[in-house]
C-alpha cells in the first residue's frame, strides 16, 4: 500500500486550503518490475506505474468505504491485505522559513500508537527529509520480524538509494519517461528515439 496526505489539488474545484489536517490516502499498488533489466529501467518502471494512478489514489478510499454498491464493497474489502506500507511524508526543512516563529521539535514525541492496539500493516517505511537528510523509520512487530531481518532490509534499501544516486550523478544525460511529456502521448521507444537523435 502507499499513504498519501490528501493535500493534493487532485480534484479540480476543491479548496482544501482553510482546513485543517490532512485527508490521509491508503491505496494498494503493485508494482509490476518483471520487464526491467537494469537500476534505471526499474527507476524509470517504477516513476510511470506511480504517475499512472488516477487522482493519486483518493479514488480506492472512495470506493472501498463510501461506496453504496455492495457488489464494490465486497470485492475491495475482499482484496488480501498488503504487508507493507510506504509514507513518504515529504520535505520537512520546507515547511517553515529558518525565521518563522515556528520550527519542528526534534525532541522525542513518545509513542503515537498504543502498544496493545492492532498492527494495520507487519511493516510500516516512513520516510522525509529533514535538515536536507533523507531520514526512514521502520516500524515492525518484534513478535514477527527479528531485528536484524529489518537491519539487513533497510541496508540493502540504503545500498539500492546510493547506487540510484551514484549512477544519477556518473550519467551526464536526463531520462524522460512518458508522463514528462502527457501532451505528446509518446511511447518510451519513441522518447528514446526522439532523444537519441
């Protein structure tokens, strides 16, 4: 599943700008990588599949607990349950101006959830950047995961993450994927042609 905050302006007439909080999104993505042979294809695979999903997923929560047709409600609450959800809360050092009134305590908050309340996912990635920093939270039952399985994960995540960012900064050349260019509708094949010429 992916979380979203629902801050978007992803429906056209609707002002979101005097309220308050967040219209939180959770929506099941599956990411199809059968077709990828390299780190850039996959970067590449991974950019169109998420900007092909309509009004960025607001539309599953929609249906799956506003809906009045049973025959919906049933099958999207029939669907198996993902075990990982990924939030990507964004840039937080945007938030407020180094002379704002306000800034973003760094100290401890304390637990958000109850430790006896029910795990909605087995693990949970959060993600934002703070400071300029890429700062990832894994949050996992001990009763299913041992520590050093997640240890291992978040390695090799921080390998895949340098290994993106290594072969961005050796490669002197920009690769368009479809969605930069929606106007055009043109084919990956025919991107690559058009910026090979």
């Amino acid at each position: 599943y992916l979380e979203g905050h629902g801050r978007e302006a992803v429906i056209a007439g609707v002002d979101t700008s005097r309220t308050v909080g967040w219209f939180t999104s959770v929506f099941p993505m599956h990411l199809d990588l059968e077709k990828v042979d390299d780190l850039l294809d996959t970067l590449m695979s991974v950019k169109e599949q998420l900007r092909s999903i309509p009004n960025r997923g607001m539309g599953y929560g929609w249906l799956r607990y506003c809906s009045s047709d049973g025959e919906i409600i049933q099958k999207l609450s029939a669907r198996p349950q993902a075990e990982i959800i990924f939030n990507y809360l964004g840039q937080f050092d945007q938030v407020f101006a180094e002379s704002s009134t306000f800034q973003l305590a760094q100290e401890s908050y304390g637990l958000t959830n109850s430790p006896k309340a029910t795990r909605s996912h087995l693990l949970q990635i959060i993600g934002k950047v703070m400071g300029g920093q890429l700062q990832m939270n894994w949050a996992y039952s001990t009763n299913i995961h041992r520590r050093d399985t997640i240890e291992n994960l978040a390695q090799c995540f921080i390998e895949t993450l340098r290994s993106l960012i290594n072969h961005n900064q050796s490669n002197s050349s920009t690769s368009f994927t479809p969605s930069d260019f929606p106007e055009a509708e043109l084919t990956q094949e025919q991107l690559d042609q058009l910026f090979r010429n």
